[in-house]
C-alpha cells in the first residue's frame, strides 16, 4: 500500500466536521444555551456523523459532557426486512438509551426522516408501528420536561431523490433556513402568539376554495409553542423545553374534539412517497379522508395503522421562517415556510395535549388565509397583526 495515502493534512482529516463548525456554535451557544457541566446525548445517523463530532466538539470547548449516539439506517433496514427477527423484538427499546437520556440535561437529535427514505417503502406497516412502539419508551423521557431537547436534521442526497428534489437545491435551502436571524423569528413570533391566545375561534381557508377549516375554541388553555430558535430562560421557567431546527412556527394543541371541516393538502410524503391533492374532512376533531389525486391508499393505511389516536387533530400550526419559500417534502422544512399553516395527526402530548399515538404527521396548507375572530390575521404570505 502508498504511506502517502495517510499523508494527509489536519484540514484533509478534520475538514468534513469543521464546516459544521458555524452551525454547532450557534446550535449550542444561543438555541440551546448549554452551560458547563451539562451532560449532552447527541444522537445521529451514520451519514450525520460528521455533524455530530461537530457538536461533541463544541460541547467539550464549553464544558459540557457529550455523549454520541450514532444509529446505521443500513442495520435498521436489514433488521426490519429479516423475517426471522419477531415484530416483539423490533418493539423493543434499548436499555443502554434510555439509561443516557435519563441522565441527560440536553438531548440532540440530529435526524427526523431517513437517510434514503424509499429503501424503507416496502416494509411491512406491522413491522414499522413495531419500530415506532421502540421509539415510545425513548420519546417519553425527551418529552418529560425534565431536559431540553432540539430536533434537527442534515438532509441527504437520498432525500432529495426520494422527493424529487434537485440535491443542491434542497441542501442550500435547509442550511440557509437553519441560520435565519433568531431574533428577528423571535419577535413576530410572539407578535403572533399574542394574537392567537386572544382568539375565541380561528378559521382557516385557502385562496383555491378548497379549505374550509374551524378551530371553535381555538388555543383554549393549551399553551402556545414559539419555535423562534432559541430556548431562553423564560422558556424554561414556563416548561417550554423543546425546539426544532430549522426554527419558524408558533403552534398549539387544539382541544382535541373541537376541529371540523374541510382541507386540502397539495403534497405530503411518506417514507419518501407522495400523496397529492389529498382532500380530508374533519368532524369531533376525527380525519376522515375524501380522495387524493396520488397516493389515498396510502394515506389511509398509515393513519389506520399507527394506533391510538392517529386519527385525530392533534396541533395547529403557522409557519414563520423567512427563507423556506417552497415546499419540500421535508416536514422539518416545510411546516416553518412562511404564510403555510399546518395541521398534525396524532401525538401532541409534548404541546400539552392528550393525544397518544405513535404517528404525528404534519399536513401544510399552502396559499393560507387565517382569521382570528373574523378578522384576518395571515393572508397571501403576509401577516396583519
């Protein structure tokens, strides 16, 4: 073998996790405020490796305790496709996880969707509610108030393939989205949650005519979520520990049997593949579905066979980030693209709701015209508040 093959420079060798540099400074230093001596789990993809030891880094320059947890969507995928692996044994949580996210005082993740998302299309529902029922264990310590938790992604190649994307343009847009100006987010988004806490009921339609959508008790007593990138002292103080990145909604757990109407969602995705021009009526708060030009089956089958209440409302949500101009595919991306609302199936115990279901899928709705009482408060991209 050529030694010169290990003769590499200290940038050849530590290039790939210094670009992440900007992004882990940020992350841990203004979003998540992470002081000395603060156990941090970090858990990540294989393909994210990278960005992890970017934040493990950062972590050990501010006196924190990292601890990396890196998954292999190659190792899921195989164990999931073997027969001979029972659906108990893929339900199962690991022990060695939950003992580490007990002791965290942060938890990162760094992944939401897979790294190829179409390699998953073929397995079994059975064995996927399997895998999710893995992940309930898990969910319930980040979810418990007790730690701050922020959930992000480093998009792929693959996802971009699996929505259809060109590579360049999704990746671009999910970093440029990441670095918005926080403060800025974080003032419109309280401008906004003041409105809505206001509001008795809020209806939201769409410029096509295709949504009709009524939240008759709109907020009630359920706390306002601020995804503004930043989770502040006060947050912490009002228990609101939790954070997304890319950062740009404000959102709420609407009273769960209150919802009734009609939405039209022009693109979602599952495990990579599209539903379009689903048409969904909601009655008590409960989906039912109508039609969709692609993919109804689909639709019908996931939320059939997630459990619980995967049927029913389970937040609300309006997106604020400036620089998510175009829906994705991306969830992640896609429920922050500014003048879209969203609405989510499912889970919502983490926004202080009572739902309890291994599905939260959220469902943007584009061209979005929001009235609070009457009165419009978000109509063509713009808001009046």
């Amino acid at each position: 073998m050529d030694g010169k093959a290990f003769n590499t420079t200290e940038d050849d060798f530590l290039g790939p996790l210094r670009r992440y540099d900007p992004v882990a400074r940020r992350l841990l230093r203004i979003s998540a405020r992470v002081k000395a001596g603060e156990r941090v789990t970090i858990l990540g993809r294989a393909d994210s490796l990278d960005f992890c030891e970017a934040l493990e880094l950062e972590c050990r320059r501010l006196g924190a305790f990292p601890f990396v947890v890196v998954g292999s969507d190659a190792a899921l995928l195989a164990a999931l496709s073997d027969e001979t692996i029972p659906e108990i044994f893929l339900a199962q949580a690991s022990p060695q996880l939950l003992a580490a996210l007990e002791a965290s005082d942060l938890v990162i993740t760094t992944f939401f969707e897979r790294a190829e998302p179409g390699r998953f299309a073929h397995i079994p529902q059975a064995r996927q509610r399997a895998l999710k029922q893995s992940e309930e264990a898990p969910s319930n310590i980040i979810y418990d108030g007790k730690r701050r938790w922020i959930g992000t992604e480093v998009p792929t190649p693959g996802q971009a393939v699996s929505l259809g994307l060109d590579w360049p343009v999704l990746n671009k847009l999910f970093w440029e989205a990441m670095q918005v100006d926080y403060t800025s987010l974080a003032g419109q988004a309280r401008q906004l949650a003041e409105r809505l806490g206001k509001a008795r009921q809020m209806r939201l339609r769409d410029s096509q005519g295709k949504t009709d959508f009524i939240l008759p008790q709109a907020a009630g007593s359920r706390p306002l979520e601020l995804d503004d990138g930043i989770i502040s002292p006060e947050d912490v103080a009002g228990g609101a520990v939790y954070l997304n990145l890319p950062s740009g909604e404000v959102c709420f757990a609407p009273p769960e049997q209150s919802a009734r109407g009609k939405v039209f969602i022009e693109a979602t995705f599952w495990q990579g593949q599209p539903i379009r021009g689903l048409e969904l009526e909601f009655e008590g708060g409960i989906v039912r579905p109508l039609r969709a030009e692609q993919g109804f089956e689909l639709f019908c089958e996931v939320v059939r066979n997630s459990g619980g209440d995967s049927a029913r409302l389970g937040e609300f949500g309006i997106g604020l980030n400036p620089a998510v101009t175009r829906l994705t595919g991306l969830t992640l991306l896609d429920e922050k693209m500014i003048g879209t609302c969203h609405l989510a199936l499912g889970e919502n115990r983490a926004l202080g709701g009572v739902n309890d279901s291994a599905l939260h899928w959220d469902l943007v709705v584009e061209n979005a015209i929001l009235e609070a009482d009457g009165e419009i408060i978000l109509k063509e991209g713009q808001f009046y508040l």
